[in-house]
C-alpha cells in the first residue's frame, strides 16, 4: 500500500493511495473548496471523477473511518461500525424553570433515567462533567449521554415533559 | 464609460455561454473585442480608461504570480523539473522569434512573439486538466510545475522586454534596491502586518489593492519593470498569510483580466500587413512547438514519448501574459499576431484535449499495430 501527497500549485493538494488490490484513489482539495475523488481501477486507463463538497466529504470521511455520525438540532448518534449494536446518543435540552435551583444529587438523573450529564452551557460558560452538587439556573443547556430508553426516560421523569 | 459597460456585460454572457458548454472563456473574450471593435463593427473603443482596468490586469496577475513563488519549492521538486522549463523555453522561445523574424517581423517584434508563443496559458491548462480528469496522472503534476516555472521564466521575459532603454548597470543598481527596500520594509512590517490581514472587515482587501497599486506606482517613477516590485512584494507577502492575499487578489485579478482581453481585441487595429499565411502559419507552429517541447520534457521525466505528447497538448494553449505583453510593448501587427495566435491555440489546445482519446483510437484503428 503505498500512498503520497502532492501539492499542485495554483490548484491544490491531491492525496493518493495505491491499494494493495491494485487499485488507485485519490482525493483532490482544490483550492477553490470544492474535493474531487478519482478512482482508477487497476488494468484501466481512465479513472472515475466524483465531484464533492466539504460537506460531502466530510460524510465520506466519517463513514470511511466507521464512526457514522447523525447530526440533529438537538442530537448527536454516535455508531461504530465494528460495534453496530452500540448507539450513542448526546442530546441537548434546555432547563426550564422547573429545574431552577436544583441540583443533579436531588434530582437523582442517573438513578431515575440511566442517562448522564456530562455538561451544562450558561450563559457562555462551560460547566464539563458537572458534579452531584452542581445546581441548574433557568436557562442553562444540558448536554446528555445516553441510550434513546434512558434520554426518554430523562424527558418524561426529571424535565416533565 | 459606455464603451466598458457593453464590453463587461457581453463577457458576463459569453462566460456563462463558455462555462454551460464547457468551452475555455478567452478567446471569446478577445474575439467578441475584435468584433466590436476598431477592426470590426465599432460599437466600443478603447480609452484611458479601459487601458488603465486592463493594466491592472497585468499588475495583478503579477503579483498573484509572485505569490505563489517560493523559492524552495522548486528546488525541491529537483533540477529536472528545472530543466523542463529550460526546453520548454528554448524550444518555444526560439521558434517563435525565428519564425517571426522569417516573416519580416523586427527583432524587438519578433521577441515579443516568441515570448508570446512561450507562454501558455496556466488558466486554460488546469482547466483543461480538471475538465478532462487527467489530475491522478503523473503527467499532470509535471504540466502544473511546468507551468509555475513558465510564470517564473515569464516575469523574466516581460522585464527583458520592458527595460530596453536603460543604461544596464544603472538600471540593474535600481533593481537590486527596490528589492532590498521590498524585503525589509516587509520584514519591518511583518508582525503588524499579519495582523491587520487576520481583520474580518474591508481593510485587508484595501491594503492589498493599495500595495500592488504603490508597487506598481514605484516602479514607474522609478523607471524600472513593474515585474520586478510586483513580483518580489508578492513573494515576500506570501510568508505572512497566503490564503487571505489570494482571496483577496483573485477577484481583482480576474474581473481586471477580462477587460484586458476584450479591448486588446477591441483595440487592435488588424494589420492588413498580416496574412492570413502568416497566421496560419504561426498557429501550426505554436501547436507543434509546444507539443515538441513536451515529447522531450516527457522523455526526460517520465521516459515516455506517449507522456510527453500529453503533456504537449496539454500545454498547447496560449495566454495571459501573452496577451499582457502584446498589448502593452508590441506593436499593431504584433498585438494582431499574438491576439489570433492566442484564439486559434486556445480553441484548438482545448478541442484537442477533450476529444484526445477518440483521436487517439481512430488513430490506432487506422495504423492497425
């Protein structure tokens, strides 16, 4: 497997990877933002072009390196592909006043849910892995770990909702 | 001013036309200029005005050709490479100011269209190279340093024709101190300087256009090559923050081009003293030339006769600075030269590169092996 990177001046940078197959890809960042992805089958003489964008090719890239991640509004899923059962799920929520004033401890999350609050954004402050005492204000955005069960779980029994 | 804005909203349409069908913008820029123009239907002239955008053009397109030069980069890529651009050179320089003077052009005319007929055309090239997905080749990566050494050898070309009339040693002692004066002032400058061009507001696009302008200023009160300001201010710049000075040049460079391209054709007066021999007979020359030049450079970097014919072709094409060159130091039969040369081998080098593999296998078909 041998591979290579060139930069091509005035158009970008090409990455190539000559594949113990036999075969060739390569990636193209041009300068302009735009990545081409060349595939030459081996024995072949002309290759196939696909043109991504960034977003695109950072898609790619993810479900190449087998972390296929979803992004939503509110959600991350993270799945592995040597792990496919495992789906982890970071979800956001926003503490309302019903929250105001209490703490994780009282609230007992973990016990009543199964989810866990690795971190609270207020205000432009970060709070990561917030300990037992850490206690919320109206208006801070609480980030979640957990399976889909255990996140439904938080909604309905600590937010109310 | 009418003038320019029939000029700039014919070539907004023609660009699109060319991008929808695939076809290089240049030459239509200059052709739909020759046909509006003094030799043609006279709807535009040229004037101060559209001479001053079109010089910009050239300004430009030198300092972005200076920003890309770091010096190490070719050492790196080896003295092969080096010496590719020396025959593209030779072959093409020689050709061209021989076949000039042949057909009674005088030896100033004559370099002009050598020079011309050296340089191709970087835009049309990697175009051509991205259009027809040749960039996983090894021939491709030779066309692209091959085309920044033809930039290179270019600046050097447009200073020997630019500075005929000095004295050489004074005009050498003002050379080597503007380029003193250049790399210290920046260095001087350098730490402020990185940071004004970090600034998300108008200002580093002001300061960049200003210091191409001052450059170019400098140099003529002076009295030496704007090649020589432009290109060292742009190799100097380039150490504190590329991308944004060539997001910023870009746009700059290419509007101001494509004025140049279309009053070049609008202005030229086609000299009746130009055969259609003569230009027919240059063009075919340009063509061979160039693909000549690449079967050596392909014979010496790749071992391959086969690599230097597409490397050949994919160089075929002529362009900026020949068209910077002619319209400002060449004469009218010149500028109707160069202007003609540079439509038929655009046209022809990009026809010949798209439809390059049919050719070849109607060839092969034919000379069954």
């Amino acid at each position: 497997m041998g591979e290579r990177s060139v930069e091509l001046p005035g158009l970008g940078t090409k990455f190539e990877l000559d594949t113990d197959h036999g075969d060739k890809v390569a990636v193209i960042f041009l300068n302009t933002g735009k990545n081409q992805l060349y595939l030459l089958e081996k024995g072949r003489d002309t290759p196939a072009v696909a043109n991504l964008t960034p977003a695109e090719a950072r898609r790619m890239g993810s479900v190449l390196t087998g972390a296929v991640i979803e992004a939503e509004k509110e959600a991350v899923e993270i799945a592995f592909s040597a792990l496919s059962d495992l789906r982890i799920r970071v979800h956001t929520y926003l503490a309302r006043k019903n929250l105001a004033g209490k703490c994780i401890g009282d609230l007992q999350v973990r016990t009543r849910s199964g989810a866990t609050i690795i971190a609270v954004a207020r205000k432009g402050r970060n709070f990561i892995s917030p300990p037992p005492s850490f206690a919320f204000e109206e208006g801070d955005i609480l980030v979640l770990i957990g399976e889909r069960d255990q996140l439904s779980a938080f909604e309905r029994e600590i937010l109310g909702i | 001013m009418d003038s320019l804005a029939f000029a700039l909203f014919l070539c907004l349409i023609l660009v699109l036309a060319a991008r929808k069908l695939s076809i290089p913008p240049i030459p239509l820029y200059i052709v739909a200029g020759l046909i509006a123009g003094v030799s043609g239907l006279r709807l535009v002239q040229g004037d101060t005005i559209s001479s001053y955008f079109g010089h910009l053009g050239l300004i430009f397109l030198l300092f972005s050709s200076g920003l890309e030069m770091k010096p190490g980069r070719f050492l790196a890529q080896g003295s092969r490479l080096i010496l590719s651009g020396l025959i593209d050179l030779n072959v093409n320089l020689l050709l061209g100011f021989f076949a000039a003077l042949a057909l009674g052009f005088s030896p100033f005319d004559a370099f002009v269209i050598g020079s011309a007929f050296f340089d191709t055309s970087s835009a049309i090239s990697l175009a051509s190279l991205i259009e027809n997905r040749r960039l996983l080749s090894s021939e491709s990566e030779t066309i692209i340093w091959l085309m920044l050494i033809e930039d290179l050898i270019m600046v050097f070309l447009i200073f020997l024709v630019s500075a005929e009339m000095e004295n050489p040693a004074l005009l050498t002692l003002k050379i080597v101190s503007v380029v003193v004066m250049i790399v210290l002032l920046v260095r001087l400058i350098r730490d402020p300087l990185i940071n004004v061009l970090k600034r998300d507001d108008y200002i580093p696009t002001l300061l960049t256009f200003s210091a191409v302008i001052c450059a170019s200023a400098f140099a003529m009160a002076l009295n030496v090559p704007e090649a020589v300001p432009l290109i060292i201010l742009g190799a100097t710049l380039a150490r504190t923050d590329l991308a944004t000075l060539q997001r910023i040049t870009a746009p700059f460079r290419d509007v101001f081009l494509v004025i140049l391209f279309f009053f070049f054709g609008a202005t030229i007066p086609l000299s009746a003293e130009v055969s259609l021999f003569a230009v027919g007979a240059i063009s075919l020359f340009a063509i061979i030339s160039k693909v000549g030049a690449g079967v050596l450079i392909g014979r010496l970097l790749h071992h391959s006769n086969q690599s230097g014919v597409e490397i050949g072709i994919y160089t075929i094409a002529r362009g900026e600075f020949a068209v910077a060159l002619a319209a400002i130091y060449g004469s009218a039969s010149v500028s109707t030269m160069v202007a003609l040369m540079v439509i038929i081998t655009s046209i022809a080098g990009s026809l010949i590169c798209r439809y390059g593999d049919r050719l070849r296998s109607m060839a092969s078909r034919g000379f069954p092996q």
